[in-house]
C-alpha cells in the first residue's frame, strides 16, 4: 500500500487539476504516480512536463524510449514501473519477443541496434564511470547517433528517478494495469 493517499479530485489545487486534465487528454486516464505526487503541485508539474519532453520530443521514438524506461525498470526490479512500461510497450505493439527477452534480462532483440542502446544504457545506469569511448564507438557502428544516444541516457536518468520514487512511496499498480496485464497474458516476472 501506497505511503501517501491519493487526494480526491474535488480537493485538488487548481494547477493539480489542470495538468491532470491534460494528462487525461493525452493519455487516457491519470497514473497513480501523479495522484500521489498531487501532495506537491510543483512536482506534478515538473514530472508530467519531463515526461512530454523526454517521452515525446526528440530523435528517438516513444516506442524505444518506453523500452528504455521498461528495462530499466526491470532492472531496478519496480513492480510499479515494471507494470505499467510493460502494458505501454504492448499497447505500443512492441512484439512479444522483444517484451520477453526485456523482461528476461537478455536484451537479444530485433532491430540489433536498438538491442544495442538498450544493453548501453543498463551499462550506463549501473557503472557510468565504466561506460567508455569503445561502448560509444560500438554504438555508433550499430546506426546509433550521437544525439540518439544523449536522449537515450537522459531518457534512462529521467526513468531511473521515476522508479526511486515509486518505489520509495510504495505506490500499488494501478487496477486497470493489473487487468491488462490480465488479459493479455503479460507477466513482469518478479513479485
């Protein structure tokens, strides 16, 4: 169970309530995470104006950097992030190979280049002082640009500070995520 409660709609700020109105439009439904963060009006702000900017601006597309955000929340082991990446990535169509071997830890996926961004940042994540001019050169013959790779990092940056919060304040996945999860037979593989 969740540290914080969620506040109800009617006892939000007006700035709360206007960003979960145009998280709704955007997409669909409001994360628990920002329900939790409503106890800090700037901070959900801040954290639904990085997730425009990291998740839909930029040379990479969402669906990669949804990976991104997928296998570092399977590596950082957040049942939250792990959930709700996972059922994005389907409903993106991500095909399930690709979903398996994320969840499996292998990253042996195609296209071989994303495979390769992906295994760049998990290294980059866990020992950046390891990361040297070799990985970047490997990156780059597997297609991989410079600016590509930047967003990449700071996509997993961006990633790694949402699950230290999920799983600092507890957070519970969200009802309709464990129904999807459900009914497409998806499993994050850990408890």
């Amino acid at each position: 169970m969740s540290i914080f409660p969620i506040i109800a709609d009617d006892a939000l700020v007006a700035s709360v309530s206007d960003v979960f109105d145009e998280i709704d439009d955007k997409l669909g439904s409001i994360p628990i995470i920002y329900r939790l963060l409503a106890f800090a009006p700037p901070l959900v702000e801040a954290y639904w104006l990085n997730y425009q900017k990291v998740i839909l601006e930029g040379v990479l597309s969402p669906q990669v950097k949804e990976l991104i955000f997928l296998s570092v929340a399977r590596k950082r082991r957040c049942i939250y992030c792990s959930s709700t990446y996972l059922v994005i990535c389907d409903a993106f169509g991500t095909d399930r190979q690709t979903l398996t071997a994320i969840m499996a830890g292998t990253i042996d996926f195609e296209p071989k280049r994303f495979a390769a961004l992906i295994r760049f940042c998990l290294l980059s994540m866990d020992d950046p002082d390891a990361v040297s001019r070799n990985d970047y050169q490997l990156l780059y013959e597997q297609g991989i640009s410079q600016d590509e790779a930047l967003e990449a990092l700071y996509t997993v940056s961006y990633a790694d500070t949402g699950t230290f919060l999920a799983k600092a304040i507890k957070i519970d996945v969200d009802v309709e995520v464990k129904s999807y999860l459900d009914e497409h037979n998806l499993d994050i593989g850990f408890s």
